[in-house]
C-alpha cells in the first residue's frame, strides 16, 4: 500500500486587516501585517498514518495427486474490533485465477466478509476491507478459482490491522477504521489545563494507489457527550479546528465510513482579563495581556481591559487570535472612560489570525477601556492584545 500525498502545513497567526478608532468623521488607517507565533500546534506532514502491517510471503501450490483444490491459509491475529485490510499481489506463477476469502474459522468454513479474486497473469495489488466485530484469530485463504496450473504460485500479503474502538487522544496522530459509518464512537480528550485545545485529523481515501486526504466532521462534547460544537477538519483550515477549553474531560464524536486519524494539541492559556469594568486589567504602552473565550462560557460574559493616554496621541492596538473556524469570532470595543467622548468605529469583529485597531487621528489623554466578548455560544478561542509604543 503505497502513502503518496505527504504536506506541510505550517501554522501561524498573521495579523491583517485595519479597523478605525477616531475622534470625529475620517477614513480608517491601514497597517502592516504582521506574522506573531503566538499558538503553533505541531506541523502535520502526513495526511494517511498506517497501522503496522503484518507481513507474510506464501507459496500457493500447484497440480498434486490429491482431489481437492490446493490451498494456503493465513491466521491474523486482531486484538480489537475495527477494520482488517489485505492487500495481496502474486510475485511468481500467476498461471490461474487465485481467490482470496477471510473467515472466522480454521477450517474457512464461516465466511467473514465476501471473496476477491487475483486474475490470471495479474502482478498488480489486490485490495480488500474486511469489518470485524470481536477480537480473535480470523484466516486469510488463497486457493485457485478454477483452473489449477503445474506450477505453483509465490504471493505477497499485507494486513493492516485499523482499531474501530474509541480512544483517547494523544499529540500523536492514531489511525481508526469504523468501517460501518453507521456507529458514533466518542474519544476521550483530557484538557490537563484551561487554555488552547487544537483537534487535528482528516479522512483518507483510496485513489489510484494512493491515498488522498479528505475532509472529516466531529463533534466536541462535553463530559457527558453533549454536543458544543460542529467541527469541521479541512484545507480550508489546516485540518485543524482550534478552541479555548476549561480544564476537564471531553469527547471528540465522529461517525465516517473511511479510514480517518486524529490528535489533539493543547497549551495552558491563561485569562488576564478583568470580569467587569471596574475591574479591568491595565495594559501599559508596549505591553501585552491574554485573554480566553471559552467554548462552555455564555456570550453575555465579557474579559475588560483598560489602557491610559497621559496626553494627546494616537493609540494603535493588536490582537492576535487562534479561534474556531474562519468567521468572526469575537467583538472588540474601545469604551472611553469619558461617557461624553466618542470614538467612531469603536467596535470591531474578530476573526481567526486578529486584527489591527488603529487610530487616524489622536485621541484625548485619558483612560480607555478595552471589552472583549464572543458573537456565538458555540464559538472559543485565545486572543493576545499588545498596546503598542
């Protein structure tokens, strides 16, 4: 089985896209993008991990004095229930048709999923997916269709043993094979600390002979496996869905027919933000300050900020985001403390990679305040905003 389509996604936050703060009528400012590494979940390089495969090399005999059809068998042993995939090629001796079957039993009496055949002449691989329900000994059987040949027959065979049992994910991408697409399995995600939580994976699917990533949807639920978001893994967005996650147990739900694999990154992120007004965290010139919006939290729950001009000046501020999904996100807004002041195009929505908020004009000195709240419930991400010099 050949893996052919191998990418490196690299994942940064890019900064882009003015919005205005100003004092009175005016065009809004542009700035230059900027590109901040604040969250990078680990480089995907393979869009198609394997299990190991067993290995075995048969001779398939030919004419003898017997009466019976001549025949070779090949016990596989699967530990547990998923998915079992042979592949098989005739090296030597491909005189005849060979059939190959699967079965439950060591006599290949009880079928275990429908034969295939290897045409006469063929050196080509053969592939076939066999569901399994239990774990035990299952036997692959190669004999002649029909016709058996003077001479006998040498085939190569490999068996890819995919789990289509739930898991526990890991920073390390795990191959699972459902085969059915009809069961939902959930695998557990263990959030060690509150912060970033990316969810990384894709289908694979057959082409030629090659496998070719796809995209793959999922719920993440909570603890007791209710549903808090669709997520969807694409090229669209990296196969990397990313969200801010409360310390605690999760699930990952995926129900899919093809080959699929996961992993899931995490960072502890912590939240600066002041829970009101009178509380907000101050930023000074050049500084910055992070802050959380979490999946499980309300959109009436907002971090505050707050950030001083001793005298007359420009204000220009950055935030840099990791959010779900490609649409907006967050609302930003730049609240002078003089409720008589009146800052034009004072909020902003927020997408994934942030947003550059900038002045045209300066402002009066003075307190301003910084409040930072999610659009949709089933929206999260981490955001870091900088009070730049």
């Amino acid at each position: 089985m050949k893996k052919s389509l191998k990418k490196v996604l690299s994942m940064v936050l890019t900064l882009a896209m003015a919005a205005g703060v100003v004092s009175g009528a005016g065009n809004v400012n542009s700035a230059k993008a900027e590109t901040v590494a604040m969250v990078t979940p680990a480089v995907v390089t393979d869009f198609a991990s394997l299990p190991t495969p067993a290995q075995a090399t048969v001779t398939l005999q030919g004419k003898n004095a017997q009466t019976q059809i001549p025949n070779v068998i090949v016990p596989i042993r699967v530990e547990k229930r998923g998915v079992i995939e042979i592949g098989a090629t005739v090296t030597t001796g491909a005189a005849a048709s060979i059939e190959m079957g699967f079965f439950s039993d060591q006599n290949c009496t009880k079928s275990a999923g429908s034969s295939t055949t290897i045409a006469s002449g063929s050196t080509q691989v053969i592939d076939k997916t066999f569901t399994v329900e239990t774990a035990a000994t299952y036997y692959v059987r190669f004999k002649w269709s029909s016709t058996v040949p003077a001479g006998a027959a040498t085939i190569k065979m490999l068996a890819y043993a995919y789990s289509g049992t739930e898991m526990t994910l890991t920073s390390t991408f795990q191959p699972v094979f459902n085969g059915d697409g009809v069961n939902t399995l959930y695998h557990k995600l263990n959030v060690k600390k509150t912060g970033f939580v990316a969810i990384c994976g894709n289908e694979y699917r057959e082409s030629g002979t090659s496998l070719m990533a796809s995209s793959l949807s999922f719920k993440i639920c909570n603890a007791k496996k209710k549903a808090l978001h669709n997520g969807y893994l694409s090229s669209l967005n990296n196969y990397t869905e990313k969200y801010a996650l409360k310390k605690g147990t999760y699930y990952v739900a995926v129900t899919s027919s093809q080959r699929y694999q996961l992993k899931a990154e995490s960072r502890a992120w912590k939240d600066q933000g002041g829970k009101s007004k009178k509380k907000a965290k101050t930023i000074k010139r050049g500084k910055s300050a992070n802050g959380t919006v979490l999946l499980t939290e309300g959109t009436k729950k907002a971090d505050w900020y707050k950030i001083k001009l001793p005298k007359k000046s420009k204000m220009k501020i950055k935030i840099a985001t990791a959010c779900t999904g490609t649409a907006s996100v967050m609302k930003v807004q730049i609240i002078p403390a003089n409720r008589h002041y009146t800052l034009i195009n004072s909020s902003s929505l927020v997408a994934d990679k942030g947003k550059t908020l900038a002045s045209r004009n300066k402002l009066k000195a003075g307190t301003y305040y910084i409040k930072v709240t999610k659009l949709t419930k089933s929206t999260s991400g981490v955001y870091r905003i900088k009070f730049m010099k």
